[in-house]
C-alpha cells in the first residue's frame, strides 16, 4: 500500500517491515529558493532518486542508510512521478537534478562562487567555466571503480574538504558511488557548503549527452530518448530492470515532506 503523509524526521521502514521512501515536497522553483539561501557555513547533501534509485533503495540497505541521512530528497523522474499519482493518487512535485544543475549555473552561481565538481573530464571543467565565467571552480575526478578503493575514496573525501567551504558541490559519478561520497562527508563532518548529487546532469551541460527534446520530458518519455541514444548500455536498466518499480511501489510506503534538513 502506498500512503503520503507529513511527518517530521527519517525513517526506512514501518513496524510490519514495509519500505519507507521520502520525498520533499519541492519543485525546481521551491528548491531553488532553498538552494539561493543555504550559504556555506554549514553542511548538506542533495540526492534525486529516479526510477533506477527507487530500486536499489529497496535492495541496498546502504543505500537507504545514504538516502536517510540526506538532507533533501528531490524527485527527479516525471515518470516515476506520474506512476504515483495513477496508482495512489499522490501528487509528487518533480525537481529533477538536470533542470536544478542547469539552474544553479545560469542563475545563482556567481563567477567569484567557490565550485566544487568531482567527477567528469577537465574538458567538462573547463567548458563550465567559460560558459559561465567561473573563477574558482575546483575540479577532481576519481578514477573508474574508486568506490571499492578505500585510498581513492579517501584521496576524493580530502579533496572536497580542503575545498571547503564551498557554494556548491556536485557530485557526478553515478549512483550509488555519489551518494556513498555524500554520506562520508556528512559523517567527518569537516565540509561546509552544499553537495548536489547530480549523476549524468553535467554531461547534459556541457554537451556529452543530449536531453530529450521538451516534448519528451513534459509526456515523461525522457527516459525512451535515453534508451534510444545507448540502447547497449540502458537497456537492461529501463527494460529488464526497471519494470520490477511497479511491483516495489506494492511494497512502499511514500512520505511527502514538507522541508528537508541541513546540519
């Protein structure tokens, strides 16, 4: 059974053992608001779960324990947003972490800001600060499989922290590595500032991969133009594995937030 209510503080799962998944009640334009006052003497993580996320939130109990400890918890898929609404009639708002990364860069982050970005290529980094006049942008990127190194993560955590603090911090690795980094770093306590985790957002920006076309988001087909452009490497994702959501959400408890929590 899926039901929305508006508690305060994190929970993963009910008494008779049934998933719990939170959502804060945020559009882009709510969050931005959020985004444009959080400043950097303090610490917060952003996650944006999707289709793939609601997943892995329910067969990975260290994921859930990364989500929990998120400050705010963005739903980035239309999709997955009209499935809730046709089956049990609750309204989601969508804040997908593409449209807020774009956002962030035209229309809050000044050129003197302090931007942290891990992940992608210094071609990426430099584009971003040409497009966008930036000064101070920081830039590190992990080698492949570096969640598995201890050293690496490590070498990654000390990088962002003596970065801090920080306007913003975007983590573009993938899930679930980003939202692991986010975790450790909330844990040390050290870095201030906010972290975004924005997965393939700043492939989109800078041109590696193309979005959907407007119509396509709005009709929440995002996800077809993605198959149809890497139909190797998503189909699995979208075909195989993603259809198990519809039974998941059976199993899921969905909370609507009303604000989310920085520390």
């Amino acid at each position: 059974m899926i039901t929305c209510q508006l508690p305060s503080g994190t929970a993963t799962r009910t008494d008779d053992m049934q998933i719990v998944h939170e959502f804060d009640d945020l559009d882009l334009a709510g969050f931005m608001k959020i985004a444009a006052e959080f400043g950097h003497d303090r610490f917060g993580y952003v996650v944006t779960p999707n289709v793939d996320h609601v997943i892995r939130y329910h067969d990975d109990e260290r994921f859930r324990a990364a989500y929990a400890d998120a400050s705010f918890v963005l739903l980035d898929s239309r999709f997955l947003a009209y499935v809730l609404r046709l089956v049990a009639g609750i309204r989601a708002k969508v804040c997908t972490g593409s449209d807020l990364t774009e956002q962030l860069f035209s229309r809050l982050i000044e050129p003197a800001d302090r931007i942290v970005l891990i992940g992608g290529s210094s071609e990426q980094a430099a584009a971003l600060e040409r497009r966008y006049g930036l000064k101070d942008l920081r830039h590190f990127s992990p080698p492949m499989g570096f969640i598995a190194v201890p050293e690496a993560v490590d070498e990654c955590l000390r990088f962002v922290e003596s970065m801090s603090p920080f306007r913003f911090c975007l983590l573009a690795v993938g899930a679930p590595q980003q939202e692991f980094l986010a975790q450790r770093l909330r844990s040390r306590g050290i870095a201030r500032g906010m972290t975004l985790c924005v997965g393939a957002a700043v492939n989109f920006l800078t041109g590696v991969e193309r979005r959907a076309p407007r119509w396509m988001q709005r009709m929440a087909l995002e996800w077809l133009y993605r198959l149809s452009q890497d139909p190797r490497r998503l189909a699995r994702r979208y075909l195989v594995r993603g259809p198990r959501v519809f039974w998941l959400l059976t199993r899921t408890k969905i909370v609507l937030r009303r604000v989310g929590r920085g520390e």
